[in-house]
C-alpha cells in the first residue's frame, strides 16, 4: 500500500549555468533564467511503500514523516534563496528535477531500516508542472 | 532517471455514438453523452517524460521543446473543436476519454524522434482528465515509443 504526505514550501532561484553566457542561459531556461531571482509555492509529495501494521493500522507513522520533512526540507528551504542558501544548489541548478533528487537524498536515510519504503517523491514548482524521483535502483534493470 | 510532468488545457466538443449498435442501445449506454447536438469539456491533459538529468543544466527535457509539440500536434488541432466533426481522428472511433487519450498518444509518439532527436526523454504517459470527476492515464511501454522512433 502507497500512503503520501504533503509539505510545501516557498522559495526563489535562478535557473541558470554560471559558466554558461546569459543567451544560452535564457534559451535554456526562459523567464527562470533572470539572474535577480525568482519565486515558487512549491509542494513536495513524498510516497511511502509498505503493509500496515497489523496493530497500528499503520504504514508509518506520519507525525515522524512530518517530522522529518520539516527538518530536511522545509526548515532548510522555506523562505530561502535556493542558490545562495541551500547547498547543493550554490553548485547545481535548482530545476524541478534537481529539487526532486535533492529531497530525496535528504529523506532517504531515514527509510534504510526494515518496514516502509520510500517510493516517489514529487515537486510540483506550479499546478502546471511537477518533477518525479523514484530513486536510481528500478531504473538501472 | 526523473519524470516530468506537464499539463495542458483544452476545450471542446463530442458526442458518444457508435453506429455499431442502435439509437436505443447508444442512448442506454452512453446516457447523457449521447445527445445528438453533442456536448463539451475543459480537459486537462498531463504529458509525463522520464529521462536522465543533464547533469550540467539539471534538465530533464527541452520544456519549449515540449511545449512547442503539444501545441502543434494536439492543442492546435483539438483546443475549441467539435472532436467527431473535426478530427480524423475519430471518423472511426468514438471520442471517449479513452479513445482521446490513445489519439493524443499516437500524434506525440510518430512526431517524438523529431522534436527530441537525442532519444530522450522517452514519452513515459498520458492524463485526460475530461471532467473533475473523471480520468484515464495510459502507460507507454518503453517498447511502443522505441520501436516509434525507430521507425
């Protein structure tokens, strides 16, 4: 069984390659490209995978999920300048995708142990577009 | 390997009807689809790709690329049209979701290796939500848009 969870946040960024020259910037990326910045609502879904507890009726337990989306992304990126305040994104473009993959790699340490796994996470940047990461595992078969 | 996710708008009409069964039959089974004067929709269409991150730009897909095909391929043709009159789509089929969904499949899938000619992202799925109340979500094998670009 999939259970989500919702967490949203607010943030600005720059979409944009420093080495690239600022046209090839705005062909790549359009408007997300303006080099003052830029903001989002952004709400991530985490999907967690696994049988409920025959006891608890449970999954997990969603207050420690809260828990620990608040603390790994929420905390971290609400209200923030990504490219300036959020490692890894002084180095890597804060795009929808690399958000996905980068909140992944803040959660997943907490799923190493036996019980549920974590499935997906999704970041919608608007209604309109939104970025999956499932991990790397499934992918490379 | 990450999926993205786009959506897109576009109004218009239809009218469930097969001349396969008879008027009583159609109007049994399609309801109040079935007027004959046809009816029409807002839908939502999500268009999902999945593909490698450019580990220098973050990007999954080309978004104007992506953008640019939807609106030629599906938009302009299907956005403010009547989908039985208009569409040889549907000069054979009937225009449910279902049937709408594999038609906007086909378009983007025989014109893909054009506008992404790197072989990625693959086209991984397609939303038609036709009312709040009602969608369909067809999965793209690898196979079927490999053996597409192939050809």
């Amino acid at each position: 069984m999939y259970i989500t969870k919702r967490a949203e946040f607010s943030a600005s960024h720059v979409c944009s390659v420093p080495g690239f020259p600022e046209e090839r910037n705005r062909a790549l990326y359009g408007s997300a490209a303006n080099p003052h910045g830029h903001g989002h609502n952004y709400v991530v879904e985490v999907t967690v995978e696994g049988a409920p507890d025959p006891v608890t009726g449970m999954v997990l337990d969603l207050k420690r999920l809260k828990e620990i989306l608040n603390r790994e992304v929420v905390e971290p990126m609400d209200h923030r300048f990504l490219n300036r305040e959020v490692p890894p994104f002084d180095a890597k473009v804060p795009t929808v995708e690399n958000l996905a993959i980068e909140i992944w790699r803040r959660i997943a340490p907490h799923f190493t142990g036996a019980g549920a796994r974590l499935h997906a996470v999704r970041v919608y940047e608007s209604e309109d577009l939104y970025a999956e990461y499932f991990g790397e595992a499934p992918w490379s078969a | 390997m990450v999926r993205l996710t786009r959506r897109y708008r576009f109004s218009a009409s239809h009218r469930l009807h097969t001349g396969a069964l008879s008027e009583a039959e159609n109007r049994s089974l399609y309801g109040k689809c079935n007027n004959p004067y046809g009816h029409g929709h807002d839908y939502t269409l999500e268009v999902a790709v999945t593909g490698p991150v450019d580990p220098e730009t973050g990007c999954a897909v080309d978004l104007e690329a992506l953008d640019a095909l939807v609106r030629r391929e599906v938009l302009a043709d299907f956005d403010h049209r009547n989908l039985n009159e208009e569409l040889p789509d549907f000069a054979a089929c009937v225009p449910t979701s279902e049937n709408v969904a594999a038609a906007i499949a086909r378009r983007l899938s025989r014109r893909w290796a054009e506008a992404f000619p790197e072989g990625r992202p693959r086209l991984d799925r397609i939303g038609l939500r036709e009312t709040p109340r009602n969608s369909v979500a067809l999965a793209l094998p690898r196979r079927l848009t490999k053996e597409q670009d192939e050809s």
